[in-house]
C-alpha cells in the first residue's frame, strides 16, 4: 500500500511573471524563495523548501502537481503500480531534484486527469521555519482537476494510487483524501469537458484570514468569485478569488481530518447549491473557469 504524506507542491504557468509575483506574494501572501535556473519562481506557504513554482508562458493553467511521499520505501511499489497501469515513470534529474531540495522525484502524465504528476520526497534538512505574512496559511490544502472522464480518473486515484474518496458532490466532483494524510481532500476530481486546473486551495489559520483577505482582495482590485461560505462537504469556511490570470485560488479555513484506519464512509452528496454553500453566497460565472490547456506530456521528460 503506498503511503504519501501530503500534496506538497503545484507548478502553474502564468502569463506574466513580475504582475504574478506582487499578487501571490502581497495579496495571496506566499513567501518568495528563489528564481529558478529557467526564470521561474519559487515561493512558499509552509516550512518546505517552497510549494508554488510559477512559470513564465503563453497561457495560464495547471504545470504540474506535486505529491510527497511518506518515505524513500514507497518509490518501488508506486513505480510498479503506475508501470502495470501503463503510464511511463520518468525519474526527474539529480540536478532537477537538487534545484528543488528533493531527495528524489518521479513524474508520469496522467492521462485520466490530463496532468504531469510528480511525487517526490523532500530532502530532510529541506525544511526551515515559515513566518506568514498578510495571510495566515497553514498549508497548500488541494488542487482540483477537471476531466471529461472523473470516473475513471477517480477509479485510478483510488485503486492504482490507493487515494482514499471522502465525499462526492453528485457527479459535479469528487474529494479524495492524500492517505494516509488525514485531511478531507488532498486532491478533487471534477466533471468537465476538457483537462484543465479547476482551482487550488491554501489551508488559512484561523476565520479572520477569510475576513482580512476579502479586505485585502477587495483593495487590490482581485475578483472575489464565491463566498465567503461553508462547504457543508468538508465542513471548511471558504472564500475563491481569482489570480492576475484569472485562475481560482481558494483560502478555506477548519476541514474535517479522517483517521488512518476505520474512517466513515464516503457519502454522496447532492448536487444542490446549499451543498456546495451552506450560507447562500452566489458564484460569478468566471469561478473556475479561467485555466487554459494543462501542460503537455512532454513535460514529463524535461525533468529528466
Ligand atoms: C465548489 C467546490 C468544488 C468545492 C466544494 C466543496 C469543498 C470542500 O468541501 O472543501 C471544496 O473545497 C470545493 O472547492
Ligand atoms: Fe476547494
């Protein structure tokens, strides 16, 4: 049974670099790392190395989703799994993983949820303390893909990755659960009609960094596209705005955690506004529908 740690890291290309940097630094408030050997840039929102790497591109949208394993033992049964499902494991360079302060990484394009992933272990000494800044985040809580084909991305997240389903929102999405990491979801699997970045999650300390951050997002001129709200599913306080291009960000607060062994069973929620809102706030139409295309399959083996 492969054992992961946590969704750890998400690259995201961006169409220009200096406009993206003052947001997600002074409005979204990661902490800047470094420039990459490429231009990009590494920022972070806990005591890793970083979590976000922002690319210069042509169009805005999901790059790659990073996974951290629990331990360097979980890299042969996952390699074997991925292989019997006929992906193609590409191990990411030393040089790559050295930039990243990784002790090793993988990558495969999924197909099902039309992604590069990576897992990845991060190098011990890798983590130093984080002071928070304009935003109390705790974490990068999930990303959410969109798929034309959920029900086969969601049998492969389960049965080849052993991700744990925790609720499903009609046929809508899917929430699953990084196992044994114990938070509601770690990733989310929705219904769409093409691959592209649904949106991602950053887990804030406490309500007031909702509140400040509709304050803050407001003065800065950022679309706030849903909420503030609860998400009756994992019980979590949210708020969505938008990035510089027009890619969902979400800050939630509070989320239920499962234990490891003997957690409730996944339910199945209807696809009804209040559960998606328990509080009624409306969604503007451009909430998670500002990705462009995902990343190619090629980027698997440039890191290699
Ligand atoms: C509306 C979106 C898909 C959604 C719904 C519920 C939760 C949750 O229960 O935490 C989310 O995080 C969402 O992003
Ligand atoms: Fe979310």
């Amino acid at each position: 049974m492969i054992r992961f740690r946590k969704f750890g890291r998400v690259e995201l290309n961006v169409t220009d670099l200096a406009r993206a940097r003052r947001f997600y630094e002074e409005v979204v408030g990661l902490q800047f790392v470094a420039i990459g050997a490429d231009g990009e840039l590494l920022l972070r929102c806990d005591h890793d190395h970083h979590n976000v790497v922002l690319h210069e591109a042509a169009s805005a949208g999901l790059r790659v989703a990073g996974f951290a394993l629990e331990d360097e033992a979980q890299f042969a049964p996952l390699r074997a799994r991925l292989e019997q499902a006929g992906l193609q494991v590409q191990d990411v360079s030393p040089s790559l993983c050295a930039r990243h302060m990784q002790q090793r990484a993988v990558r495969v394009y999924e197909p099902l949820v039309g992604a590069v992933i990576e897992f990845y272990l991060p190098l011990a000494d890798a983590a130093r303390p984080f002071l928070p800044s304009v935003a109390r985040i705790q974490r990068l809580g999930h990303v959410v893909f969109n798929t034309p084909k959920p029900k086969e991305a969601i049998a492969f997240w389960r049965d080849v990755l052993n991700f744990r389903v925790s609720d499903a929102v009609g046929e809508m999405v899917t929430f699953m659960r990084v196992w044994p990491n114990p938070w509601h979801h770690g990733i989310g699997i929705a219904k769409s009609t093409s691959h592209s970045l649904h949106h991602v999650n950053y887990m804030v300390s406490e309500i007031d960094d909702i509140g400040r951050a509709l304050s803050r997002l407001r003065k800065a001129q950022s679309p706030v596209v849903f909420g503030p709200g609860r998400h009756p599913a994992s019980e979590s306080v949210f708020l969505y705005f938008l990035d510089p291009d027009r890619l969902t960000m979400e800050y939630s607060f509070g989320m239920e955690a499962f234990p490891e062994e003997h957690a409730r069973e996944a339910r199945e929620l209807p696809l009804r506004p209040e559960w998606l809102d328990a509080w009624g706030s409306e969604r503007d139409p451009r909430c998670f529908t500002g990705a462009g295309p995902n990343s190619t399959p090629d980027l698997v083996s440039e890191g290699a």
